[in-house]
C-alpha cells in the first residue's frame, strides 16, 4: 500500500489549493494564512479554556461538552477542499485534516486513552450512492494515529434526512428528532467511555447535538466533538 502511494505522489502529485505548489493539499506556508478556530465555547464563541462549553451556556439542550475545530469555514480553500472531499470523490484531501484533527485533540482532550471514536454516521443508501463517509474516513484515520478504537456500527442513521446545510436552524432539529439510533448489541463497548465524535463541518451542531442527547441517554458522560472547520 506504501509503494502504491509513493508512486501515486510521483506520478499525480498533490497540489497546494492556494499556490499551487506541489506534495501538499495546502502547503505549509499557505497553511500559516489560514485563520484558526481559536480555543473558544462553541455556544457563546467567547474565550474557553481547551474548547471547553461553558457551564452556563449549556443550560439543558447541550449535550455534548467540547467542541474541537481547527479552521473557519470561511476561508475559500479550506471550504473548496472539503467539499472537494466531500462530493467530489477527493478521498486524498482529508489526510491533510486528519492529522490536525489528531493534534487538536492530544493538546486538549484529556483521558485519549478511555475514549473511543465514532464517525457521525450517513444512510446507508447515501454512503452507498457516494462510495464513502467524510467522517468514518476521518475517523479511521485518527483512530490509527492516536491509537484508539473506532467504531463506526455502534451509531446508525435510521432515515435518509434532508442535508440539514439547507434547513434553518428550528427545521433542523425537526429534522433530525430521533433519527439516530444505537445498535443495542454494541451498548456495552459505551460503558465508562469517553466519547468523540468526529466530522467535517460543524455549523449549528444540531447533529451533533442529537447524537450527544441519545449517547447521554445511554449513560455516557462525557461527549467530545471534533470537526475540520465552521463558519
Ligand atoms: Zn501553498
Ligand atoms: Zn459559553
């Protein structure tokens, strides 16, 4: 598999979206332009210690406890890259977030080694129309460099919802009410587990909020998300 992707670099090698400088997606003098997600509460955007939400700002319909993210969204190259990986079967692009998505959480996730992570699941009909889950690939990958788990069967989606990206933000969570479930033969792996949740672009969250409430209604206690970028 190495050799394949040697050749692969030699023979179509990657270029940087900005400069257009060969071996990297964005090379890392491009990468330094790009304007990072500072360590913030993802509720009230205002300063947090490790991306922590606030106590106050969770009130009862938060669910999950950490929001990770490593770019704004609205950087043109970062957006083009994603939605290059996302629907344009550029699978390649996210090896370049993977292994930010790995730093960001060894600098400010604590207990990595009783966590375990899970991809935010797609319907299956849709994984299958488009070859591959951004997320689950992003997972697998993490879960390789960090070293732990990953599962990507424990969640499932039970409908095909509409993309949540053209709902507003009350049609969203309409949206999505019960539309994840856990498959009840793998509730056991939650046990005493941390767990994070991992996907590619985060913008109200009310995806990964739902998923939170179910795994919280499991007995989870601590629910940590990372994501390559939001707005
Ligand atoms: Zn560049
Ligand atoms: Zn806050």
């Amino acid at each position: 598999m190495k050799i394949f992707k040697l050749l692969k670099d030699i023979l179509a090698p990657k270029k940087c979206y900005s400069c257009k400088k060969e071996w990297h997606f964005l090379c890392n003098d491009c990468r330094y332009r790009v304007a990072e997600y500072e360590s913030s509460c993802f509720i009230c955007k205002e300063e947090s210690d490790d991306y922590k939400i606030h106590k106050n700002c969770k009130n009862d319909w938060v669910y999950y406890d950490k929001m990770l993210i490593k770019y704004h969204y609205d950087w043109y190259y970062i957006s083009k890259m994603i939605k290059d990986a996302k629907y344009y079967q550029k699978k390649d692009i996210l090896e370049d977030f993977w292994k930010e998505m790995g730093e960001l959480l060894e600098q400010h996730c604590m207990n990595l080694e009783k966590s375990i992570l899970m991809p935010v699941p797609m319907y299956f009909l849709r994984r299958w129309k488009r070859w591959y889950n951004q997320s689950e690939v992003l997972a697998k990958a993490i879960s390789q460099e960090l070293k732990i788990p990953c599962y990507n069967n424990i969640l499932y989606r039970k409908y095909n919802t509409r993309q949540q990206s053209k709902l507003s933000k009350k049609d969203r969570m309409k949206n999505l009410k019960n539309c994840f479930a856990i498959r009840s033969k793998h509730i056991d792996i939650l046990d005493k587990k941390q767990i994070i949740l991992v996907d590619d672009v985060v913008s109200t969250a009310s995806t990964l909020n739902e998923i939170s409430k179910l795994l919280k209604s499991q007995g989870v206690e601590k629910i940590v998300c990372v994501c390559i970028a939001s707005n």
